[in-house]
C-alpha cells in the first residue's frame, strides 16, 4: 500500500513539474519577412531580409539599439569602445579597436581580431564578388590589399582612406560581421544549421529549405541574459496574400509585406497594427540621357542641344502631380519628393539633407511638390514646352513631341505609375507607350541605356547621401543614364568650381568626366565634414539640372505587426530586431 | 515477357532518351539567349568581380564548350552542379528538398482524385440522368473549370482566415492539407467525367448485355466487366497527370507557401539560375517521360487487345 502511495505521490510530482515547466515555457514568436534567402552568410548577402536575420546571427564591432528613450543608437558590440580614429600624415585615418574579454562563437570556441580581419578582406575581395563588397571601399587598400590587422588576439586595427562620417554605421553593417576561416572553407557552411557558426545573440537551429529558418537563443552570447525572446521562426513565404492570411489567422505575429490591394482596408482595419515605418529611400523615374527628346527638324547641336533637353526634361517632370500618386497609387504613406537624395538621410549639421537642397525659399527642394502649386508647375512645364514644340491651336495640344516608351519591371504598383505618367503626358499631347520586362531582363536593358524613359528605385545602404551620387559617375556600374557614356560622354558643358571648399579645382565647360567624376572623388577623399557635405549638395545640384532624374516618391517599409509583441524596434534600413521583445498575450 | 514487348521498352526508352537530350539542348541554349544574367543586380558589382564569379563556374568558357562540359557532367557523373544563385547549395539537393514535399502533396492528391474520380464517375453513370447525376456533373464542371488560384484563395479564405481550422502555411503538415485539396481537385473533377462517359460507352455494349442475359450479378458486372474496361481513358490521363501534380504547382505553392520544386523552377528562371533551371527541366521533362512510358505500358495490362509495335 505505501509502494502505491508512493508511487502515485511521485507521480503527482513529476505532474507538477511538467506543468511548472509549460507555465515556464519558452517564449517564442512567429514572422514572415521575405521568401527564402539566397544566402545567409553576412559577406554575401545583400538583402534586406537576410540582414534582420543576420543582425540575430551575429555581433559586428557595433550594433544598432535604442537608448532610454526609445531612440535608435550605434553602440559598440563587440568592440570595448568605438573609439576615434586617428588621422594619419597622408590623410588617412586608422582605427584601433579592443574587442571585449570573453567572446565565443556559438560553438564555444573563442573569437579573436583574426577572425574579423579574415571576414572583412574575404567579403572586400575580388575573388567574392559579394554584391555588397564595396561597403569596403573606404577602407584602405579595397579591394584586395585591405588596410586591416590583428595586432593581437584582441586588437584590430585599421586604415580608412579618410575619415568616414558613416563609419560606426558600417561597422553595424551584416557585411562586417567576422565569419570564421574553418567554419567558411565550406561554402555549404551556411546553407544549414549543422554547419553554421555564429557569434550573435541567436543561433541557427533549424533551416527548412523554403518553409522556416528558426533562431534560438546562444547561451554562449554575452548579452545573453539582455535576450528576451527565446525563439524566433522566420516563416519563408512569398506572397503577400500568404503573409496577410497568415497574420490574421493570428499564426504569425510580424509580415513585412501585404498585398498593395488590401493597404486601404488594413488602415482601417487595423489602425494600430498596420505600420509605416520611415525607409531611406527614393522612387524615381530616369531618363536616358542620350534619348533624343527635340523634335524632327530641330536645328540646336551639342552643348546647345543638350541644354535644350535639359530645359525640356525638368519641365515633363513639373507636369507631375506627385501627391496623386502618393495618395491614390502607393497608399502607403510615401512622402512626394522634389530632390534625389532620400528623406532620412542627414546633413553635416545633423539636420536632413533634403531639406537644405534645392533653390527656392518658399519650398524644399528642387520644385514646390505641394497640391497648391500644381496649376503653377503645369503653366512653368508649358511655358518651356512651347519654346520648343509646335502647339496645335484648335486642341492645345503639343504636334511634334518624339514618342517615347516606358520601361518598368513587371508590377502592378509600377504599372499604375506608368499608366499616370502616360495619361500625364498625353494631356498635353505626348504620346509614350508603356513597356514591361521581366526583372532581371529589364535591369540588364537598363543598365546597358537601351531605354528611353526608365522607373527606378534606390535604397541607402548607410546614413550618407554619397551612397545616392557616387552611382551616377561615368564609370559607375549603377549609371543606369548613361551619364558621360556615348555621346554624352563628348559633351562639354559642365561647370565645377570647387575653390570656395580650398581644392584647386574649377572646371569650365567640362565633360561629365571632368567635373562630375572629379567631384565625386573629391567628395571621397575629403576630411572636412563641412565642406564634403556642402560639396555633396553640390553634386546633387549638378543632377537635377540635368533633370535625367525624376524623383517621384520617398519610399515608406509597411509591415504588420501584432499588438501583443513589445520591445520590437526597426532601423531606416528596414532592419527589424525581435531580441527584446515580449509577448504579453 | 514477350520479346516484342521488351523490343518495345527498349524502343521507347531510347527515345526518352533522345526527347530528353533535346530538352537539355533546346534549353540550354535558349536561357543563354536570354538576356540578364545571374550576376545582374539592382547594385551592380565591379567587372572584375563579375568577372571572378563567371571563371568560377565556368561562365566565361565559350557557350558550346559550357555545353559539352555540362552534358559530360550529367552523363558521367550525374551532377548538376551547384546553384548559381543560392551559393553553396547543389541543384540536386535542391531538387530533392522540393521533391520531397511535392511528391508528397502531389501523390495524395492524385490517389484521392483517383478514387473519387473513378467512385463519382462510376456512381453518375450507373444512376444516369438522376439527381445524384446531375449534382456530380455539376460540381464536377465547376471544379474543371475554375482555375487553382481561385480555388485555393478561396479554401484559404474560408478554412483558415474565417474558420481558423487549418493553418495558411505549408510548414507544418496540418498546412499541407488545404493544398492537397486544391491540387487534386481539378483531376478528381476530371477523372469522374472521363470514367463517367466512358462507362456509359462500356454499358451500352454488346458484352454488358450478353453478361446480363447469361444472368451475371450485377456486381460483377459493373466491378468485372465495365469498371475495368472504362478505365482505360482514365489510364491514360492518369501518367502524365500524375507527373503534373508531384512535380508541383507554382500557383498552390505560392499561395499556401509551400516549400516545393515548383516555386523554385519560376524562381530559378527569374534569377537566371543557369544550373537551377536545367537541373528543374531535366527532372521535370524526364518525370513526364517515364509517367508517359508507364502508363502506356499499363493499357496493356488492363487491355489485352492493344498491341505493341
């Protein structure tokens, strides 16, 4: 009888701790960012997605965070300190970093500077040819003879060609997470759990091709007890209808993607749970610069000519009424813009750089983007039109305008913006007919300015505007204009005068070689910060004159997000953090 | 075996062969045609480091000796090589990761399209131009010709955003129901109209009416005689049908995000992912190629009258 009494004693208690332990479980939350990722290992990957993953996986020098008041913050990580760099005789600036006592990989082993100065030279190198390899270009040496050291276990030093405004944001940056060299001789390392080793505040614990990729907290983290969440699954999807399905069936707590359709019952529908986060970034139109836009029989050559588009370029954009296709096309927030270099990025004084852009007193940026000024803008656009152009009396509309064709990559959002710039043009009798291709055929046609008229989008990798200029140099593999290529690149027209910022730099009637890739490069070896962002406004300027550059909108990152998650925080680049976070139901 | 029936095998497994080489062939060169390529971003990269990544895999070799290596590649060692886009992934890992979810969608579903088709045909055509009939034919019609997005939206819509019962996911196996309805849908919906008017055809027979006035049950009748003979048609569908399905659907995965071989075939061909979407085509065209093969093969057995040559 005692046996008995015993045994079912012990049985209560080994009852009680099972349900002790499930009140205790681990917390756990469920997203969906992106389909499955090409890759995910730090050197590689180039995408938004990868990176939120990644910033789970890995601890760089620096990381990003929130202060005390919710504020988003560079702290240092794994780095003591991040500490100022010294600037050396011939300009250049070395950096020296400790890294903290104890750090491990995720498999326990210790990591040491060598494993960062291993990552940085392979994720720089040629041999790579990571898409994001030249995050490392402002380092000394880029690409393959990279100015970095450990001169200790603990000590990385190294050489940046000049100080970097932007260089702790670089730090924090997946591409500059250290990787270590046995783990990364196999480049199957990171294509499954097994095999990957990390250092961040999660690991890898499962990856189920195309399905889900789960992260478990790392015990071996030295942060570990600032984790709150236990378990994260990324749910691999890549549909947005699959996403919002599953977000309100309650399965997964964050999407970062829903249907463009259903945005304007979402609103409504979910006032709280439906967010739009800031994103640095730039809708816009290009135009071919070596399209020829005057009409048949136009006597203007070269410089003159080139001029004349100019004029001609600028005003199509005016006729633009950029709140409609805010408002009524994109739904989602986007802030009309009237200059190039994205909302969010800021200027040397800290303020935002697109509001010290532009030319006029009365409105930011390069034209007043307001509904208030639309009858104004329209009137400027034909004014210059008619100069030009042969205006049929009877109907007001322009005879002689070239047609034109659109190019855009098959969407139904890019295809509603053509379908209004199309009906914009026509009412003035312009006639552009719209062309789709498939992605990877439309930026091979873009790249190689087999277009007239282009959409166009850019994103900012780090808080600078020179990630928005240094693309459009004549020798930029991003130049989708053409700028300074075939018979622009012969056009002698351009002014720079850089003797006010102390170089010995003027330029009259210059190609676009001569100033524009002059100025670049000046802005990139500059060391007064003052001067090197005036000079940037510089550049912008000499953009928008061309008005090759059709900006329309600032992009916006919608997402969903549950309201029972707590802690959660996002960074301009789209990055989402779950590590804080809490679910309260 | 018949030496006129392995005469046959060899015949057709020849020209398998020989379809399956012009695939390779058709589509290889014209994904090269194409313009783009795998190392074309949003951001471009330097030439040098284009250049680097295209000796790596062999890009920057003329396009015929790409050729004559990749064949040389499949033939002898059956490898397919790594994806382009997917760094450090092999094709046939790849393939065989998918496969493994939608041969599994892909073979329930056909089971259960054939054994209700067959049961639903059957049934409408013995109780012809009843009620029972006409409700099977309709419902029947309805599924045929209603396209799998719609269908499966539509599953979607009702028995996991509104009901709740079932999840909108394909990660776990509670998620691969409502898909494996979908899929099977449209070929269960298919099945019951062939068995059905090819029954009718076998009942109306000279055969049918002799077996009934010998006075053979009607069991027998329906499961020994007319099943059996009608389901020839259905024999035949069911092969290629069968390849179809288990080599999965873009649409149905897309919308119930599950991780099969059909997403990846799109993608592949999106990111021209050279290996990926020669390693997809030769699977999918050989998988077609055998089904065919085998159900041609299975006439014989439920037909004797039909002769090989």
């Amino acid at each position: 009888m005692k046996k008995l009494l015993a045994l079912v004693l012990a049985l209560v208690m080994a009852m009680s701790c099972v349900v002790f332990a499930s009140a205790e479980e681990a917390t756990s939350i469920a997203v969906c960012l992106s389909s499955e990722p090409d890759t995910l290992d730090p050197a590689l990957n180039s995408a938004v997605d990868g990176a939120t993953m990644l910033a789970h996986l890995f601890s760089g020098l620096a990381t990003w965070s929130t202060d005390e008041n919710g504020k988003l913050v560079i702290v240092a990580e794994c780095a003591e300190e991040l500490t100022e760099g010294v600037v050396n005789e011939d300009g250049t600036v070395t950096y020296t970093y400790t890294l903290k006592d104890g750090l491990t990989w995720s498999d326990g082993k210790a990591l040491t500077a060598n494993d960062f100065v291993f990552a940085w030279k392979r994720a720089a190198s040629t041999a790579l040819g990571a898409d994001y390899g030249y995050m490392f270009e402002v380092v000394k040496g880029y690409p393959d003879e990279l100015a970095v050291e450990a001169t200790d276990e603990k000590t990385i030093v190294i050489t940046l060609n000049n100080a970097v405004a932007y260089w702790n944001e670089l730090l924090a940056f997946p591409t500059y997470f250290p990787v270590r060299e046995d783990v990364v001789a196999s480049e199957a390392w990171a294509t499954e759990a097994a095999t990957y080793v990390c250092n961040g505040p999660y690991t890898m614990s499962d990856w189920a091709h195309n399905s889900v990729i789960t992260l478990s907290k790392n015990p071996n983290y030295f942060k570990a007890d600032t984790v709150t969440m236990d378990k994260i699954e990324c749910y691999l999807s890549d549909d947005a209808n699959n996403m919002l399905a599953n977000f309100e069936n309650g399965d997964w707590l964050l999407i970062d993607d829903v249907p463009t359709a259903e945005i304007a019952n979402l609103k409504v529908n979910y006032p709280e749970e439906f967010v739009i986060a800031g994103q640095i970034g730039t809708y816009y139109v290009c135009w071919n610069v070596n399209e020829e836009i005057l009409p048949e029989g136009c006597e203007l050559t070269g410089a003159e000519a080139e001029a004349a588009r100019q004029e001609i370029r600028n005003a199509l954009g005016l006729l633009l009424d950029r709140n409609y296709i805010c408002d009524e096309i994109g739904q989602a927030g986007q802030v009309p813009a009237s200059s190039f270099v994205a909302m969010g990025l800021t200027d040397a004084d800290g303020s935002e750089f697109y509001k010290n852009t532009g030319v006029s007193e009365d409105f930011v940026g390069y034209y007043n983007t307001t509904v208030e000024a639309i009858d104004a803008n329209w009137d400027a656009a034909l004014t210059v039109l008619e100069k030009y152009y042969t205006v049929d009396e009877a109907t007001g509309m322009f005879t002689n305008f070239p047609a034109m064709e659109y190019l855009y990559n098959t969407s139904e959002g890019h295809k509603a913006i053509g379908e209004y710039l199309q009906s914009a043009f026509a009412a003035v009798g312009i006639n552009m007919t719209l062309v789709n291709q498939e992605w990877n055929t439309f930026l091979n046609t873009r790249k190689d300015g087999q277009y007239s008229i282009a959409r166009n989008g850019w994103l900012a990798d780090y808080n600078d505007p020179i990630c928005f200029l240094d693309m459009w140099t004549s020798f930029s593999g991003n130049n989708d204009v053409q700028y300074g290529k075939g018979a622009h690149a012969d056009l002698a027209m351009y002014n720079l005068d850089l003797t006010a910022f102390g170089y010995d730099i003027k330029v009259e009637n210059g190609t676009w070689a001569e100033t524009y890739d002059v100025l670049i490069n000046t802005i990139k070896t500059c060391t007064d910060n003052e001067a090197r962002y005036a000079m940037m406004h510089v550049a912008e300027d000499m953009l928008m004159a061309t008005g090759c550059i059709v900006p329309l909108y600032f992009y916006t990152d919608i997402y969903m997000i549950d309201d029972s998650v707590e802690g959660f925080y996002s960074n301009p680049l789209g990055y989402k953090y779950f590590m804080n976070c809490t679910i309260t139901k | 075996m018949s030496s006129k029936m392995l005469f046959y095998i060899l015949k057709r497994v020849l020209l398998a062969i020989l379809t399956i080489w012009i695939v390779i062939t058709v589509t290889f060169f014209v994904m090269h045609s194409v313009p783009g390529g795998p190392f074309v971003g949003e951001k471009a990269i330097s030439k040098e480091a284009q250049a680097a990544l295209e000796a790596k895999y062999g890009l920057d070799k003329p396009l015929w000796e790409q050729y004559t290596t990749y064949l040389e590649d499949i033939v002898t060692r059956f490898d397919f090589g790594p994806s382009l886009k997917q760094r450090g992934r092999m094709v046939i890992d790849i393939i065989m990761d998918g496969m493994k979810t939608s041969a599994k969608l892909g073979i329930i579903a056909a089971c259960y399209a054939a054994v209700l088709g067959i049961t639903l045909g059957a049934v409408a055509a013995l109780r012809r131009n009843t009620l029972l009939d006409k409700t099977i034919m309709v419902i029947t019609t309805a599924f045929v010709s209603m396209p799998s997005f719609i269908m499966g939206s539509f599953l979607l819509i009702i028995f996991s955003t509104k009901l709740g019962w079932l999840p909108a996911n394909g990660a776990s196996q509670g998620g691969l129901i409502l898909p494996i309805i979908t899929l099977g849908l449209y070929p269960m919906a298919y099945i019951t109209r062939l068995t059905r008017s090819s029954m009718l055809d076998v009942l109306g027979q000279d055969y049918i009416r002799t077996a009934r006035a010998k006075g053979v049950s009607g069991g027998k009748i329906i499961f020994g005689h007319a099943l059996k003979n009608s389901l020839i048609p259905v024999i035949t569908y069911f092969g290629p049908m069968l390849a179809f399905i288990v080599t999965g659907s873009m649409v149905v995965e897309q919308i119930f995000a599950v991780p099969g071989i059909g997403r990846q075939f799109v993608s592949s061909i999106t990111n021209r992912d050279y290996t990926m979407i020669m390693g997809t085509t030769i699977f999918l065209a050989s998988l077609i190629v055998i089904m065919n093969l085998v159900s041609d093969l299975l006439y014989k057995a439920v037909d004797p009258r039909i002769e090989f040559d």
